[in-house]
C-alpha cells in the first residue's frame, strides 16, 4: 500500500480516496474491546467514517482495520498494550496497515484474505474459514461467492460481536460524515443499522442465481449479538436482527414463511 496520502482502496484502482482529518475518540465498548474512528475522503468536501476495532488478546492488542489517530488518541491506544497483531477483513479496507507496520515494528503479524495483496503490506497469516486466528475461539466466515476478498471475525465474547468491514454497516447517526456526505449517503442506499454496503455490493455481488444471498444465509446462521462494522457505530445488543432485517429487504428468499 502506498505510504502517501492518495490510496488506492482495491487492486483494480477503481475506488479511490484518501485519508480525511477528522477523528473521533477511543472509546472501550466492551471490556478489552476498543473501536475509535478515523475518516475517508471520496471526493473534495465529502467525508465519511471508518472504523478501526481494538481487542486485547493475552495482554496484547489485535488492532481489525487500523486507523493512525491524533497524537493524544494514538497514545491512549500504546497506553492498552503492544500491538501484536493487525488484520484486514475486506478489500477496501486497510488504508493505515503499512503505517501500523512500520510504527510498531518489528512486532505486528499480519493476518488478511487470501489473494488480496495491498502494496507495501506483507501478509503472515492467511484469514482462512476454520482456520487459525489472531483471537482465541473466534470464528473466521468468507463470502465465498463475493468477487473480491470480504471476510467476518465473530469474537465468542459478550454474546458474540461479529466484526466486518462493509458487509454490514451502521449509518444510523453515524459519526463523520460531511454535509455533502450526508445529502448524498442516503439516496445511494447508506442508512440504517445493519446496512449491507451499497458499493460493496456494486462491486463485489455476482449478478448470477441469488446473488450474495447464500452468504448471508451462512452469516445470520452464526451465534452473535454485537457488530461492529467498518463504518458507523457499534451495534450493541440487536446487530443480527439489523442485519436479517437488512437482508430479508434485499434478498426475499431469506425471509421466513
């Protein structure tokens, strides 16, 4: 990945943007389970947030989706522990991998899907369904019929927190995003809690059979009650029921009889 401030967020160099500058603050959603904000910028004045999670595993922190913060916040986040391991989960997301590499040296071990190369950023463990992972008992899950890389990571804690990067989404008051952001968000199909990324799915649904229909008839299978995914506010509590109800709207054929 480019060191720069222009990324490109896929390998086909078809969706770019660059690092915005507003921030939100650390804040600990569960115990030893962070999630902070940065922001992205898809074009001049149109900002939205992206997420970053921290999870503390054996004293050490699992950092899904990293985000460089302001100074006072990058140092709450050192003040939690060595950073061990950092992991990307889809293919638009990673933006801040090669800066995390390089800042907390030689320590992290990168872990992301298989065949989704980010330039500048070497990959030490493959995220592979039924596989190892960098938190104990967590659940690896890939939308195999996706046409590029995007995995979920359920963390057996709390009732289950599934984590994504744009699979599910939350734009119910979502924090960081610009004016002009918000005038064109929502007629492009970004709002409510458990949103199913518009542009992810542009990009990346097979326009054969169901779609990504089967997926997520595999996801919603899963035991979880919290999500976080990679824009928008944590869902506590009710994140598989946004998320069925986003989907049943989507695709009928998970709807029940």
């Amino acid at each position: 990945m480019s060191s720069d401030s222009k990324t490109k967020i896929d390998g086909s160099g078809s969706f770019k943007s660059k690092r915005g500058n507003v921030f939100g603050k650390l804040e600990e959603v569960f115990d030893d389970v962070w999630w902070a904000w940065g922001t992205t910028q898809f074009a001049p004045g149109m900002h939205i947030p992206r997420n970053m999670v921290i999870v503390r595993e054996n004293g050490g922190l699992v950092i899904i989706h990293p985000v460089v913060m302001p100074d006072p916040e990058q140092i709450k986040i050192d003040a939690l522990g060595p950073v061990k391991h950092i992991v990307r989960l889809g293919a638009f997301h990673g933006m801040d991998d090669a800066k995390y590499v390089m800042r907390y040296s030689p320590s992290p071990e990168v872990w992301a899907p298989a065949n989704d190369p980010h330039e500048g950023v070497a990959v030490d463990h493959e995220l592979v369904p039924g596989g190892e992972s960098p938190i104990e008992g967590a659940t690896i899950f890939s939308f195999a019929r996706a046409k590029k890389a995007e995995m979920a990571l359920l963390i057996p804690r709390h009732g289950g927190i599934l984590l994504t990067a744009d699979s599910m989404q939350n734009w119910e008051n979502a924090p960081g995003v610009s004016l002009l952001g918000k005038l064109m968000l929502g007629p492009m199909g970004f709002k409510g809690r458990g949103c199913i990324g518009p542009g992810w799915r542009k990009e990346c649904e097979p326009k054969d059979g169901d779609g990504l229909a089967p997926d997520f008839t595999r996801l919603l299978a899963l035991d979880f009650k919290h999500g976080i995914g990679g824009h928008g506010r944590p869902m506590i509590a009710t994140a598989k029921i946004d998320l069925r109800a986003q989907a049943e709207k989507i695709y009928p054929s998970l709807r029940k009889g």
